[in-house]
C-alpha cells in the first residue's frame, strides 16, 4: 500500500508532504494514547514526573510526550502466601509458623507512593507482628489459639498498612511447625488420647448394653406379672360366676320345692281335708323321716294313739272300694 503511495508523493510538492507526513503521525500519536482501563484495574498517571491522576475502568486520552502511565494496579483481593518464619514462645520453645494474608489496594495513590516495595512491606511487617504476639503465648495457647492470633494480626497489620494504601481483610496461620521432639510429644499424646477415648466408648457401651438387657429382663418379668395376676383375676371371676350360678340354681331349686310344697298345701286345703287324711299324711311323713339315717327316732303320742285309728281307716277304705 506504501509502494502505491509512493509514486503519487513522489509528484507532490515537498510541502505538501511534508504536512500529510505530519499529520499521520500526529493521528498515530492520538491513537496510541487513547488507553482503556479493565474492570477491577486502576492506573496512576503522572504529569511531567508528578502524580496527577488515577484512572479507573473506561476509555482515558493521555497527553502525548507530557503525561504517562506509572503503575499498573489490581483492584481486586489478592493473596500472599509468606514462607514460614521463624518465632519463639514464652516459654521458650522454637516453632515455625507460615501466614497468608489477603489484602486489597483502597488508595492507588498511597500505594503507589505511600512505600516502596508493598509486597515486602507487608512480609516484613507480618513477621514481626507474629513474634510479637507468639512471644506473648506459651506453646499450648499457640496451637489452641489460632483464631485470637489471627484477629490481632489483622488489627495490627490493617493500621499499619493503612498509610500505603492497602486494606488487609483476613489473616491466616496456615501452618504451625513446632520442634521434632514436640511433634512425637503430642503424637504420644494424641495416641493417648485416642485410646483413652476408646476405652470410654467401649466401658460405656458395655454399660449401655447391661442396662438394656437388665431393662428387657425387667419388662420381662413385668409382663410375666401382669400376665399370672389377669390369669388369676380370670380364675377367680370364673369361678365366683360359678358359684353364683350354682347358688342361683340351688335357690331356684328351693323356689321351685316351696311353690310345689306351696301348691300341694293349698290343694289339701282346697279339698278340706278330714282328720284321717291329715292322720295319713303324717303318717307318710314320719315314714320319710324313718329313712334317714337318724339312730333314734322320738314318736309324738299322738301319732302312736293314731297309729290304730289309721289302721282302721285303711281298712274300711279297701272294703268300700270292693
């Protein structure tokens, strides 16, 4: 495309190129100054060697030859893993203890001149902030304290780094390295407490486990109870129903006699009775009383001075008869 050119510059007057040359790279200086800044990206732009500006996400013109991009800055949280650092405890014991820090940048300005290496900043600041506060606790609180040590770590790294700009939203103690004869100390220990642990749920499910068979035992046996006393109270309804029914059917007997016994007086006294009926009649009864098993019998003397006067009677009823 330039050799086409070429030919037709060629037959211009110098001039003329010359400001058509100039204006080409005056529209290619524009061009190469129009930035765009990305989402969660700032720039800091400097003016003759002075801060001047902070470019935030957008299309941004800068002067040509005048003003310039200084740094390149991620809005964005960001992560710091810091190798292990060395600390010793209050009573004395040497450890290692590696941090992560998460932080993000609030002031592109301040962070970019507020210190020079931010990064190095931070790790420094981290280490000595951390043996601050490990030379406070002694080994048992350091490995059971991590939250405590966390919260004050952020407390004082975020004012510390508040002047550079920087926010710093969590720290964490990624790993607690303590000596290696410690490390046997609290693996026998752990050991320990596992067995021990194991002992307590075995006792307590043997325990458990007497508890429930004595309890089945129990409602067993109570089963059993109810069971003997509805049997018993059975037994006995029955057999209070037999006897009632026995004594009903006795009185009813009874009745029975005594309507009879009733009705046979009442027929004799319907029939007016003569004095030799009645005398017969007694004698039928005395008769009945012979066949018991009575061993003496006592004969009232009226029934002896009618015994003859029976006799007689009897007699005189077969002749008529005849």
């Amino acid at each position: 495309m330039i050799n086409g050119f070429a030919p037709l510059l060629a037959a211009m007057p110098i001039p003329i190129v010359f400001v058509i040359v100039l204006l080409a790279l005056i529209v290619i200086v524009l061009l190469l100054n129009i930035k765009i800044v990305p989402q969660a990206t700032a720039q800091v732009i400097e003016r003759l060697g002075s801060y001047t500006k902070t470019w935030h996400t957008g299309v941004h013109f800068k002067i040509p030859f005048i003003e310039r991009v200084a740094m390149k800055i991620t809005l964005m949280e960001q992560v710091v893993d810091f190798p292990p650092q060395p600390v010793i405890t209050k009573d004395n014991v040497r450890m290692q203890i590696d941090t992560v820090v998460f932080y993000q940048i609030t002031d592109c300005k301040l962070y970019a001149y507020g210190v020079t290496n931010p990064l190095m900043a931070i790790e420094n600041l981290t280490a000595t902030t951390l043996r601050n506060i490990i030379g406070e606790l002694d080994l048992d609180q350091t490995l059971t304290s991590r939250d405590i040590i966390n919260t004050k770590m952020r407390s004082i790294l975020d004012e510390a780094t508040d002047p550079w700009g920087i926010k710093v939203n969590r720290v964490e103690l990624k790993n607690i390295i303590p000596p290696k004869e410690i490390q046997d100390a609290m693996e026998k220990q752990m050991k320990a407490e596992r067995e021990r642990r194991e002992l307590i749920l075995k006792a307590e499910g043997e325990k458990n486990s007497t508890i429930l068979i004595a309890e089945g035992n129990k409602q067993q046996l109570i089963l059993a109870a109810e069971a003997e006393k509805e049997s018993a109270i059975l037994r006995a309804e029955a057999a209070r129903e037999a006897k009632i029914k026995e004594a009903e059917g006795e009185a009813e007997a009874i009745l029975k006699i005594q309507e009879a016994t009733a009705r046979g007086i009442k027929m004799i006294n319907d029939v007016s009775p003569s004095d030799a009926v009645l005398t017969l009649k007694s004698l039928e009864a005395f008769e009945k009383a012979a066949d018991g098993k009575a061993t003496k019998i006592i004969i009232p003397s009226k029934i002896q001075g009618l015994a003859g006067l029976a006799s007689a009677l009897t007699e005189s009823v077969k002749d008529t008869d005849e």
